[in-house]
C-alpha cells in the first residue's frame, strides 16, 4: 500500500472542524434551499461550498488526500446540514458514503481522480445495472443507473455492470454472474430527468446512462474485491454500518430541523378551532416534550452503539457480533424514529403544516422519502432480532 500523501494544512479535517465547518454554511444552506427545491439539484454555489468545506468527502482515505473522518464526526457534520436542508443534507451524506467506496482502489488511482488538493465530488449506483465487455487495456460499459443523487455536481461517477461475453454474463464458478464497479468521469455520462418526487426534491436524484465508454482496469475492480485501503473506516463487514450512520445524520437532522420550524411556527399561529396559540396548548407541550424525547433517545443510541462499535474495532477486538447488530440496530431504529418525530410535530401544527411556505411542509415530504432508503428498511430488524435471539442473520454485513 502506498504511504499516505502530505497534506495541506487547510484540507485536514477533524471533528471540531469538520463539523464548524459544517455549522458555518448553514446560512448559505437556508438561503439556497428554494433555489434547490425548485431546480431539484443542489445550486452550483452550494455545492462548491460543500467541496470547499471537505464534507463531500468525509470517507475519502488520507491516502488520496482526503479526511478519512470517523462516522460518529461525519454524522454531526451530515446532521448539522440537514437541520438545515434535507435535500443538500442529503447529498453530503451521499457524496460522503460514495467516498468510502474509494478505499477499494490503489491509492495513486484514487489521488489521479481527486486531485491535489483532493476535491472528489461522487455519485453513483451500488447496484449492477450496466453491461461490461472486457477489451484491450480494461472495459468498455453501457448501461442506466437510477438514484444517482447529487449527479449534477458530481466529478466521478460509479457504475457497477455484470461482465458479459458476447451474449452471454460471465460466470464464476458458483455460476454466478460476475460483477464489477467501475469509475467514469461525469462528463461522460447522460443525466436523464427523471426525479420527479415528492421529497428530497433538491437532492438531484436523477437516473443517468452511460454509452460505450471505455474504463481503464486501473479504475475497476470486482464487486467482492478486498479493499485496498486498510483503515478501519474500510473494513468490508463494517461498511454499512459506517455508511449508514451518515444516513441516520441525514434522517434525525431533518427531524431537530422540523422540531426548529414547529417551535417558531407554535409561537406566532393559532388554528382555525382556536384563537390560543399552539405553543399554549396542554396537548401540543405534550407532544413537543415526546417528539423530542424520542429524538434525543434515538440519537443518543446511535452515537453510543456506533461510537462503541468503533473502539472495539479500533482496539482490534475479535469478536464485534454484538457490537455490529447494535449499531445496525440503532441506525434502523433512529431513521424510523425521526419519522416519527416529524409526524408528531406535523399532526400538532393541524392545518398550518400542510402550506408549502411552512417549513414543516417540507420537512414532512424529505423525511418520508428519507426513510424509504436501505438503511431504514424493516428487515434490518428482522435481522437483529435474529442475532439477540441467537440466530445467524442471513444478511451480509451483521
């Protein structure tokens, strides 16, 4: 493995950084968040502002010039952005979670694509939906990737294709299709407007195409490759749930940002059955106190099980079965958690909520579509409960 490259003085980043960093665009990211909702893509500004912060690339190895941030920074720093903005919270966290996916390529690679100082903007698929036919010198791949949130900003673009020869996928000897991830510059590919939604309007979660485009073997690798990279943040059977963890940032800073807007919103409105402020009501105090309750809670679960998982690995301990499935236990739980949150404060506002100049509006759609992601799925708990009863969970990563 290649000695990690020195960096500048500006582009280290650490947990107080890291996250002031964060905490002071959080004005740019109120005044961007109309712009962005009505373009459905993160504006230009703001996303050259996230780059220039580093939070584009909060899992990108020392190595190639990044931060190489541990998860529970990366979720304040995530977190912070979302309170303010779902959608540009959203791909922070995205861009950061491609990063990770890095650390399976050789260093010189990685620091060829993100430059000095590193600036590596990624979106991108996990799932093969393109066709790769190998040639002289590497590959050539065509195919359709949906959810590529954050394509529009984005420098590199990962595309994972089954192998095929002729017409037929390659196999291995399981019979199995032969998978690998491939890295192509933005520029090459198509961006295709198909996001259309409901929340996370601003995310630019477009599909995008490839044709025929040639990647060298240097910026491919096999799907079940072993990373290259040998920091913790790299390990394969931790992967999700550091990734994930910046996707329960994501979820549980929309819902402290929808408790933000109903706090203002209860001390100015009324409703059309009362003339008494929301904020004097018994019954929206109560659901105020609860909302935040299960927030903090779920929160605090989070940051306990996934910063313990991480120094039990850190200190290189054998056995992390228990420590793994309460992280990922956590991680489910506090995303269907600010759900929960949201929807409290949302049904307390009664019909001031449902205005799209409310706030709450729109914290209410990206929350809803937020946990529509992998990390939020109900199956996740259906594996844990599995291992707490001492059963093996099928799925990888627990």
């Amino acid at each position: 493995m290649d000695p990690p490259v020195s960096l500048p003085a500006e582009s280290v980043r650490t947990e107080a950084n890291v996250v002031g960093a964060a905490r002071k665009l959080i004005a740019q990211v109120l005044s961007s968040r109309d712009e962005c909702e009505s373009l459905r893509r993160v504006p230009t500004p703001m996303a050259d502002a996230l780059a220039k912060a580093g939070l584009l690339q909060m899992y990108l190895p020392r190595s190639m010039g990044g931060p190489e941030l541990p998860p529970v920074v990366v979720f304040h720093a995530v977190e912070e952005i979302s309170r303010a903005d779902g959608a540009i919270g959203w791909c922070t966290m995205i861009a950061t979670c491609v990063s990770n996916s890095m650390g399976l390529l050789k260093a010189d690679v990685g620091r060829q694509m993100a430059g000095c100082p590193a600036d590596m903007r990624l979106a991108g698929s996990i799932r093969p939906l393109g066709r790769a036919r190998a040639v002289n010198g590497g590959h050539r791949i065509d195919g359709r990737w949906d959810f590529a949130s954050g394509v529009n900003h984005a420098r590199w673009l990962q595309c994972p294709c089954v192998v095929w020869d002729g017409d037929k996928p390659v196999r291995s000897e399981a019979g199995v299709p032969m998978t690998r991830i491939f890295w192509v510059p933005a520029e090459s590919a198509t961006i295709l407007d198909t996001w259309h939604v409901l929340g996370l309007r601003g995310s630019g979660s477009h599909d995008f195409a490839v044709a025929d485009v040639f990647v060298p073997e240097s910026r491919s690798v096999p799907l079940t490759a072993p990373p290259m990279e040998r920091g913790l943040l790299y390990e394969p059977r931790l992967h999700l749930s550091w990734i994930w963890t910046a996707t329960v940032g994501n979820a549980m800073g929309i819902a402290r940002g929808a408790l933000d807007a109903f706090s203002e919103l209860a001390s100015r409105k009324s409703t059309t059955m009362s003339s008494a402020l929301l904020r004097d009501r018994p019954l929206v105090q109560a659901r105020v106190a609860e909302a935040e309750a299960i927030l903090s809670a779920g929160r605090a679960y989070v940051l306990l099980a996934v910063g313990d998982l991480w120094a039990r690995a850190s200190r290189g301990e054998n056995n992390l079965d228990a420590a793994v499935v309460q992280a990922r236990l956590a991680i489910t739980h506090g995303m269907q958690q600010a759900v929960r949150v949201v929807d409290l404060v949302f049904h307390a506002a009664g019909t001031n909520a449902v205005y799209e100049r409310n706030p709450l509006e729109r914290h209410f759609r990206d929350i809803h579509v937020a946990v529509q992601h992998a990390a939020g799925l109900p199956a996740h708990m259906e594996m844990a409960g599995k291992a707490l009863l001492g059963l093996r969970p099928t799925d990888p990563g627990w």
